[in-house]
C-alpha cells in the first residue's frame, strides 16, 4: 500500500488537492473549508441556478448543500471525485427546493421537452422593450434562452459548456452515462441556436442606437465643416 504524503502546513492550502483538504477539514480546519468553498463555489452555483432559475434560491441551494456536505464528512468515501460529490449534492438540495416551493415531483431523468411559456414570455418581453439596453447583450439573451431549456439539458450545458467539465466528470457529477451526456447536449445546442435565431429574427432589437444628441452633433459639425466652402 502506497502511503500518502501530506502536504507541508507551509505550504497555501490553495494548492493542496482535494483529498488533503478534506482530511484537514475532517480535523474542523477552518482554511480547508473555506478553500473547498473557494474552489468550488462557482461550479456549485451554476449547477443550482439550472435548476432554480434564480440567482437568490442558487444561492440559497449552494450554502445548504455545503452545510450538508460538510456536516457528512465523517461518512465521505473517495468514491470518484469528491468535486463531482459536491455538485450531486447541490443538485439534489435545489431538487428538494424546488419541489418545496413548486409542490412537484422533479427527476433528472425526465426531459420535460416542453420549454415553459414563463421563460418564453420572459425572453420576447426582454428583446421587445424599446429603450432596453439589454438588447444588446449577447451574454443576457444567451443566459435567457438558457433558463429556457428543459432542465435535464440546461444542466448538461451548464457543466459540460459553461463550466467545462469533461464528458466523464458531467456524467459522474448528474449520475447518467457518458453516451446521454452526449445526446442532451447535442440537443440543447439545437434548441439554443434555434431559440436564439428565432428570437432575432422576430424581434427588432434596438442595437447601435442613434439617439438625438449624436444626429445633432454630426449635423452641426458638418455644417461648420461645410461653412468656409459656402462662403
């Protein structure tokens, strides 16, 4: 049996691989919490807020799952990544949180290929107001025609594509085989270029505005321009 080698206390705990971090945070090291937290809060988050749809809930769903996870450490077996562990947690706490606040039943392995009327409504009544600066944010429409997916793709593409985790480690983190990883993803590439197309071409963004002040700059500027020419 190969002994394992504990990084030096000298050594910033930033560096130490997750297995030494829960050792140490197993001891109640309050830097080896605080370090996970670090580490994995951005992937915890995402992976909440495509169920939740919510910045806030996501947020909630997060501190839960790590209060959960870090309550049941003593029981945590290095079976497969302790990070994909994590995000089946955080999934599991925005499941049980959604189910709370909706009174429904949620699986991951039902595809609801039914995107909702609510994330439609709130995509063409964001792109269709007039003086909405937020037409010309492709960051906005894309994380709108996002939320829009069905669930079972939205966490997909979150993880394999925002958060870019291998087809393996996606698979591991939502407990389905790398093969479905694949097809989900497929498909919910599909419908956001079709979402995102359709959107465009149906609604008329305001983008590179030409507002008042700058018809009047450019018609008093050619003007003095045109002046000594006239004269």
């Amino acid at each position: 049996m190969i002994a394992t080698v504990s990084p030096s206390t000298d050594t910033p705990r930033i560096s130490w691989p997750d297995s030494e971090l829960v050792a140490a945070a197993q001891r109640n090291d309050a830097k080896a919490f605080e370090t996970l937290m670090r580490r994995y809060n951005r992937r915890l988050f995402r992976a909440a807020r495509s169920v939740l749809r919510d910045d806030d809930a996501a947020e909630d769903a997060v501190q839960e799952a790590y209060l959960r996870a870090f309550s049941n450490l003593d029981s945590y077996r290095p079976i497969g990544s302790f990070a994909a562990w994590l995000t089946r947690i955080v999934i599991n706490e925005a499941l049980l949180q959604k189910r709370r606040n909706r009174r429904e039943m949620v699986s991951l392995d039902q595809l609801d290929d039914d995107v909702t009327d609510a994330a439609h409504h709130s995509l063409a009544d964001w792109l269709s107001t007039p003086d909405s600066s937020n037409a010309a944010s492709a960051r906005q429409l894309l994380e709108l025609a996002v939320d829009a997916l069905p669930e079972a793709f939205r966490l997909v593409f979150v993880l394999r594509s925002v958060e870019q985790l291998s087809i393996a480690e996606t698979a591991q983190c939502l407990e389905i085989s790398e093969a479905t990883v694949k097809t989900r993803l497929h498909r919910a590439q599909i419908r956001l270029r079709e979402d995102i197309t359709r959107r465009l071409q149906n609604e008329q963004l305001t983008l590179f505005e030409f507002g008042g002040q700058r018809c009047d700059r450019i018609v008093v500027a050619v003007l003095h321009r045109l002046q000594p020419l006239r004269t």
